[in-house]
C-alpha cells in the first residue's frame, strides 16, 4: 500500500557562468516549506554555456528531484533569476532558441498547476548559489560534483544534508507514513507525526495515515510561534489574557529578533496572525518588519483568562486558591478562581483555527500566540486528553508547526524549536 505524498516542496535552483559564455554549472535544492531543512542537493558542471542556460538547467534539476520525492507535491520554485521566474510564469516571451527546449523540458516535469515561481534577492538564494559554484570548481579541477563532497547547506546556515532524490524520498515518505525506514544514504528530513484531527464538536473522525486520501493538494501549514519573554515569565507566573497585559522584556525583545531572523533566513511563511495581546503583537511586529508581510490580529489567538490568579506563581496560588487549583489541575471545565477554563480556551482555539485554515488554505501561516493556544493546537491535531497540556514544554520564543488538510486530518510537523536562540 502506498505511502502518504508529500504535499509541498520549495525548490531554488541557480546557475552560473564564469564568462558568459564560459565554465557553467548550476545548482538546486529542494527544501521542507516548513522547517526549512534541505532535503536533497543537486549540482553539475555543464561545460561551456551563458547564465541564463545555466540557470534554466538548474530549473530542471531541481524540478526533477522534487518530483522524485513526491510527483503529486505542489511545488514552490524560488529563484533570484527574473528572467526565469518570468518567462516560466508565463509573462514574458521566451526569444532565446538555447533557452526554448530548456523551458519546455522544465515546463514537463510537473503539471503546470502545480508549480508556482517567485523571484527572491540574491541573497536568499545562497545554497544554490554555493551549489552552482561547487560544481564550477569541482569542473575547473576535471571533476564532477558529488554530494559528499558539498558544504553549501552549511554555508548557506541550514543543516547538512548529503543524499540523493531516492533515499531523499524513503526517509520523507516514511516520516510522513508513521512508518521506519532505511534510506540508501543519510539524508535530513524534518520528522512529520501524523494522526487524526480531533475536535469537541465533531461527529465522526476522518481516516488517517494511508486510508486518507491520495491527493488533498497543499495543507494550510501553521507555523506556532510563542511570544518572547516578559518580566512574569523567568518567575513563572501566571499571565493570561485577564492580566496586565505586560510588554516584551529586554530579553523579549532579543529573542524576537532572532527568531525573525531565523524565519526570514527559511523564507517559508507568507503571512502573519496575531494573538492580540501586546506580548504576542511585538513578537509578529519583529517578523513582519524582517519578512514585508502585514500583521492580522485574531482574537481568538489569546491567552487563558487565568482571572483572580493572574501575576501569581503556581505556589501562590497553591496558598490562596488550594482547592479551586485541584479542580483546575483535575478537570479541563474547571477554571481558575474567576477565569476561563481550558475546555472553553479549546472551543475558542478550535473556532480560530477553522476559520484560519479555511482563509489559509495552501499557504504556511506564522500564528504569533501563548502557551495555551498552542499546546491546544498541537492536543487536538494528535487528538490527546486534555491532561497532555501539562505534559508539554514550550518556551519563550519557540516554534511548533502543524499541518492541516482539506479532510480535516493534521501532522504535526515540530514542537518547542527553540535552536534559533542558541
């Protein structure tokens, strides 16, 4: 029985000329469009050629391995070549008779449907660009790439990844399948959970794993980020949306800086939602500052109302509040002295997140929200009790992600990354 497809793959491909024409090669990546990790390399030396044919050479490598790791994936192509982008989407003609079976050769490899072209700054493009240039020096020695032999990913700041298309395809298929599996050689590839979407107020629970359907095109892809520190989060106190709405601390601050780097640097998310609150509203101001994007603010994104217990440590409120905290501890529709409890953060949460996916279907979104929020998430995509929210950790400034598909399935796809704040 086949395994699950992947269901989108980024690919950015480069070319080169050292004489335009002279020594050519190119190079190409395909990368997970959430984590960013590469997930296989291609380059090679192609002789004597201008730029332009390199780059459109590098096109069909990248296309080409894509299609080894799942033909029925949506593709994203970014390239820092306008010309390509531009005569691949249709918008300019293409004249050149070295370039016209180039394109129509990469125009083949997948369904025109399903691959879109965005034009991105040199800058972003630097794995295939170190790709390309591996490939011309490796021809300028009388030799031919290998991927052993390449250091582009950890040039470009990703992790290393050495491996074909095929075994590419084993380990990503396997992670998304549930199921183990030995690739030919070691690659990298982000590790995918994936279980039934569960919800209050559904009636039956849709089919997982290999009894879902074959092809549901691309997911709405959430992207989870916690908000940066506050001055209540080193002491751990209790802080909601019934509080004093506290700002980022120093610390906040630097941390949502980094994690904007961290996001601009993978390029995947194309828009930004917002808890309302301050805390989360500065965190998705720093990324949006970096990315371009405009924030929208949900607010149904926001913290647990913790009411009387706001601002108070856990022993705090084990003093004042001993028995409404072991009703709290053990029952979800018990809330907090005059607070909200997590059965109704979860039908809050849950109302968001189909709307949200319903306006994000196909696109990776980053949500800027709180610890409540997104173990929430995270529990009714695997479809745990409701005690598994005290059995995660996220802090401040992590990333989780999960990915949700048109039968109303989910993958978590990461939880608590905090590797951007090392």
């Amino acid at each position: 029985m086949p395994a699950a497809e992947l269901r989108e793959l980024i690919v950015e491909a480069d070319g080169g000329s050292r004489g335009n024409p002279g020594p050519a090669g190119y190079g190409a990546v395909v990368l997970d469009p959430v984590s960013g990790e590469p997930l296989v390399e291609t380059a090679e030396y192609i002789g004597v050629a201008t730029n332009n044919v390199a780059e459109y050479r590098g096109l069909v490598a990248g296309l080409k391995a894509a299609r080894e790791l799942a033909p029925d994936a949506k593709i994203r192509v970014r390239m820092d070549s306008k010309l390509v982008v531009e005569q691949m989407s249709g918008r300019w003609k293409i004249k050149h008779p070295d370039m016209k079976p180039l394109a129509a050769e990469a125009a083949r490899v997948f369904p025109a449907s399903q691959v879109t072209y965005e034009w991105i700054p040199r800058e972003k493009n630097k794995h295939a660009d170190r790709l390309a240039n591996e490939a011309m020096d490796a021809g300028k020695r009388g030799k031919q790439w290998q991927p052993s032999a390449s250091v582009a990913a950890l040039d470009a700041g990703a992790a290393r990844v050495v491996g074909d298309a095929t075994a590419g395809a084993a380990k990503a298929r396997a992670a998304l399948a549930g199921v183990s599996a030995v690739p030919a050689q070691p690659t990298s590839v982000s590790a995918v959970a994936t279980a039934a979407a569960a919800e209050a107020a559904a009636h039956s629970t849709p089919p997982v794993g290999w009894a879902a359907s074959a092809d549901l095109g691309a997911p709405a892809t959430f992207v989870l980020l916690r908000h940066g520190e506050t001055a209540l989060t080193p002491e751990k106190r209790f802080s909601g949306s019934g509080g004093s709405d506290p700002e980022l601390s120093a610390v906040g601050l630097r941390q949502a800086e980094a994690v904007a780097s961290a996001l601009a640097a993978r390029g995947t998310i194309q828009d930004i939602v917002s808890s309302p609150l301050q805390r989360c509203r500065q965190t998705a101001a720093a990324v949006a500052a970096r990315l371009g994007l405009d924030v929208r603010v949900e607010d149904g994104l926001r913290e647990t109302d913790f009411g009387a217990w706001e601002g108070l440590t856990f022993a705090e409120v084990r003093e004042r509040y001993p028995d409404d905290l072991d009703a709290w501890l053990s029952s979800a529709k018990s809330a907090p002295t005059g607070g909200e409890s997590f059965a109704a953060t979860a039908r809050r949460v849950a109302a968001a997140r189909d709307e949200l996916t319903a306006r994000y279907a196909g696109r990776t979104v980053l949500l800027v929200t709180h610890v409540t929020p997104i173990k929430t998430l995270i529990r009714l995509a695997l479809g745990a009790p409701p005690e598994s929210l005290f059995r995660m950790e996220l802090s401040a400034a992590s990333l989780s992600a999960v990915a949700y598909y048109k039968d109303g399935n989910a993958s978590v796809r990461l939880l608590n990354d905090t590797s951007h704040l090392r």
